[in-house]
C-alpha cells in the first residue's frame, strides 16, 4: 500500500489511530521524534507533523504497515 492510499483520512484520524494502538510511549519507540517523547499530544503532535513532512512520511508509513484488530 502507498501513501495514497490514505486519501481522505486527516492526519489527525491516523495519529489518533496510532496512539490507540501503540500508546505513546510505544509511537515514540517506532518513530524516535521528541514531540512522541517529551510531553506528547495529539495537538503538538499534529503541528510539528505538518511543519515535517519527512516525520509525516514516517508516521503514515507506520499506518499502513499497523494491522489494526478493529
């Protein structure tokens, strides 16, 4: 699956999904970034995801590889 196939879901569905699934401190030990460490929220999160699109890439990435049991 590519990104694509992530047409229509806001990034903030995808994190939210993630941090369901993993946690937080799981999120952070698969995407090593400080805003998944250092006092995590969905919304600073979400504003450091927008201004890094390399980090964006990688937690989409992690998305679509995540077999959700839902």
């Amino acid at each position: 699956m590519s990104v694509q196939a992530l047409h229509g879901i806001t990034l903030e569905s995808v994190l939210t999904r993630l941090v369901s699934h993993y946690g937080w401190d799981g999120l952070a030990r698969r995407i090593d970034i400080n805003c998944f460490i250092n006092e995590p929220s969905i919304k600073s999160s979400l504003k450091f995801l927008r201004r890094a699109p390399w980090a964006r890439d990688q937690v989409e990435q992690l998305y679509l590889e995540t077999r959700f049991t839902e």
